[in-house]
C-alpha cells in the first residue's frame, strides 16, 4: 500500500499549536515541534508506548498524555531537520487498517484538538486518502467530495 506520493500531490492539512503543528494521513500521525536553533538530538527527549506521548525539549515538558489513538509504538521515527530547528515525530495508527478514523486531537483529553473547519478538512483528506488507497492507479489529489461534512461525529454538535 504505498501512498507516500498523495500528500505530496495534494498538500497536507496542518494544525497549528503552540509549539508547532500537527496533522494525519490514513495510517500516520506527524508532530512538527518548532526549536530553537541548533538544538542537538541530546536535548530532545521523545518517549511514546502504544497509547502515550511525552515530548521534552532541553528539559522542558512540551507535551505529555494519553494519545487519541492507539499507536505502533515501535515504528516510531522522530527526526531533527532544518538545522535543528525542527522536530519531526511521526506515530504509526495502530488500527487504520481496520477503523480509519480522523483523530481529533493529539490527546484523548483534547489537547491539540483541531477546530471543526479544520477537521473537516482533514476527514475529506482522509477520504480521498481512503480511495487512492482503493483505486491505487488513479489520481485523487485534486478531487473534491460530495459528502455532508457538517455533521461529522466528534464535533460535538459545532454549527459551521
């Protein structure tokens, strides 16, 4: 199942933070921490199990919880990049491959939630995602979906 040229056709659908931004495909989660320059891999400490994250960045705790998801905790890869300037970390789902679910948030508590507008964004990304998957010779990036978005569960009842 290689899909790895689709996000970069069709762009990703990012969630900023404070320290950062976030976003997701069918089957990854990818965490970009901005640092301060010339960070070295000795200051970044990054401990992930199956269900929990903890990110600490020269000793300082950036974040730290129960993940929305279950993740693969060994396919976990994290990198430094731009100088030292970026953290990338990126989770494995656990249960893509059966469920395909748009998470929320980076953690079950909510934290990092996306707004609505922009997790709506992520879930039509997502299911053109889904069909690249399904119809791997055809071209999805630049398709649009007519599916009812406004009322996608996990909202919470949020008007548009």
């Amino acid at each position: 199942m290689d899909i790895s040229h689709f996000d970069e056709k069709s762009g990703i659908v990012p969630c900023n933070t404070e320290w950062g931004r976030w976003w997701q495909t069918v089957d990854e989660l990818h965490i970009e921490v901005t640092l301060p320059v010339n960070t070295k891999s000795k200051d970044v400490k990054v401990n992930v199990t199956n269900s929990s994250i903890t990110c600490q960045i020269l000793g300082k705790t950036l974040f730290s919880g129960n993940l929305f998801g279950k993740i693969r905790s060994d396919d976990t890869l994290w990198t430094l990049e731009d100088n030292g300037t970026l953290l990338n970390i990126v989770l494995t789902k656990a249960d893509f491959s059966e469920k395909e679910i748009v998470w929320e948030a980076i953690m079950k508590d909510g934290s990092f939630k996306a707004d609505p507008l922009t997790y709506i964004e992520m879930s039509k990304k997502m299911d053109l995602e889904k069909l690249q998957i399904k119809y791997p010779g055809m071209d999805f990036s630049k398709s649009e979906l007519q599916k009812n978005y406004d009322s996608i569960p996990g909202l919470g009842g949020t008007e548009l």
